[in-house]
C-alpha cells in the first residue's frame, strides 16, 4: 500500500466500468460511474472515516448495464460482480469506495 496523499490513475479491469460509490458520514450516496483514467487519491485519516472501515467487496452488476438493485436480485438480473479496489477522495471531494478497477500510482 502506498503513502496517504498519493496520486492514482483509476484503470478499467473490465468492459462493465469502474463505478464509486460516496460515502457521507458513512452512508452511501448515489453510486457514480466513473471515466477509464480517472484520477484520485488516498484519503487522509480523517476523510477516510467519512466511509465504513469495510465496505462491501464486491457491488452486484445489472444485466443489461449498471449497478444491480435489490429489485435486480430478486427477479435474477444480476449478471456478474465488481471487486473492491479500495477507497479514494474523488475529484469532488467526496470519499467513495472504488469498484471494478485497478489503482495506479502516478505521483
């Protein structure tokens, strides 16, 4: 693992996306898609605590696109999953837990 404060390029491991979800006081927000190449970094101690210390490690994928919903689940719509791959300050500010990439440091 790399230091707090560094720099990294958020590379896609599949055709389905990287996607983040927020985290706000530990409550999820609206998950968002997020750009093959996006940029991030490791959040401090304090920001990180805006997210649970666990996350879930894996996110359920729709078939047909997208993040799966508990309706998804229920009606069999669930066509494969993302890993966790950590948990990053965004370009927006917010702390997200990243899914379905690959975190590469540049600085």
């Amino acid at each position: 693992m790399s230091a707090e404060g560094t720099i990294l390029e958020l590379r896609c491991r599949s055709t389905s996306g990287i996607y983040a979800i927020p985290y706000r006081s530990s409550r999820p927000c609206k998950a968002q898609r997020l750009p093959d190449g996006a940029i991030v970094e490791r959040p401090t101690s304090r920001q990180r605590s805006q997210a649970p210390r666990n996350p879930a490690v894996c996110v359920e994928l729709a078939t047909g696109g997208g993040l799966a919903g508990v309706h998804h689940a229920c009606l069999g719509l669930v066509s494969g999953f993302l890993e966790l791959e950590g948990v990053y300050l965004l370009p927006s500010g917010d702390v997200a837990a990243v899914y379905g990439a690959e975190a590469i440091p540049i600085a």
